[in-house]
C-alpha cells in the first residue's frame, strides 16, 4: 500500500472523529446555554412572587407573626392580592366587608392553615391567621401590639 492510499483509508476514520468531536461541541454549549436561561427564568420567576408592597402567597414554612407584621395594612388593593396571593379559596362578603381566605394544607394532613385578607373599600384592612391543627390564630393588629410592646 502507498502512502497515498493509507491517508485514504484513514480519512473516513478522522472525518467520522472530527464530526463527534464537533456534535459533543455543540451539545456542550447548549446545555450550558439551557442551564444560563433556566437560571434566568428561575430568577425571574422567584422576583415577581413579591409585589412592590411586599404581598406574597405564605406557605408552610412563612412564619405567620412576621409576615403579619410586615403586611402592609391599607395599601394593598384588592387585584394586587389576587395577583400575588392568588384566586381565595373562599370569599365572602359581609357588611360592606370582603373577606378573601386561603388554605395551606399542612403535609400531615391535621387541620388547615388559614389567612384570611378583609377588605374594606378596595384595600385590605385586616389578615388574620389561623391555624386549626393547634388553634392558634391572630389578626395582624394584634401581632403588631403584641410586638411593639416592651
């Protein structure tokens, strides 16, 4: 065999080589490109749970005296609530008061956590927690008293 011949025989061979080496290339950068735009989207996601007034849906693990006490009272309207909190469980309207409340189901499955956001003229007025697994509730009045005093 010549060494013409040779180099024949031994270019499909690196041709073939160089191909995969090109494919894993490529397959590198995408999935590095597909990792920076989930984190991105991540990102973004995670920063629009919170509106400017600092409204969030609470969860199990949301320590319900600060969030209470942080709550924003009479600047949070109605639609903000239902953006960032989501569609109420339950609603019902009483005496020119709205009541909006959501359930977090706790993961043994005893009892329900509750928030309830009243609304009174578009804003909400009061948020009250109640947890029926051990009876505990408290408005967010009460909180903020039981924290501002000494």
């Amino acid at each position: 065999m010549t060494s013409n011949n040779l180099f024949e025989a031994a270019t499909p061979q690196l041709n073939s080589s160089v191909r995969f080496q090109k494919k894993g290339e490529v397959l590198v950068k995408k999935f590095a490109l597909f990792l920076a735009l989930l984190f991105i989207g991540i990102g973004s996601a995670s920063a629009a749970d919170k509106s400017p007034n600092g409204v969030y849906r609470p969860t199990l693990a949301t320590r319900a005296t600060s969030y209470l006490k942080k709550f924003p009272l009479n600047k949070v309207a109605v639609d903000e609530i239902v953006q960032y909190v989501g569609t109420p469980d339950k609603s019902l309207s009483v005496a020119g008061s709205d009541y909006l409340t959501y359930n977090i189901e706790p993961r043994s499955g005893s009892g329900v956590i509750e928030y309830t956001y009243i609304v009174k003229d578009g804003v909400v007025v009061n948020v009250t927690y109640l947890n029926s697994g051990n009876f505990f509730g408290v408005t967010q009045r009460e909180s903020a008293v039981k924290l501002q005093t000494p």
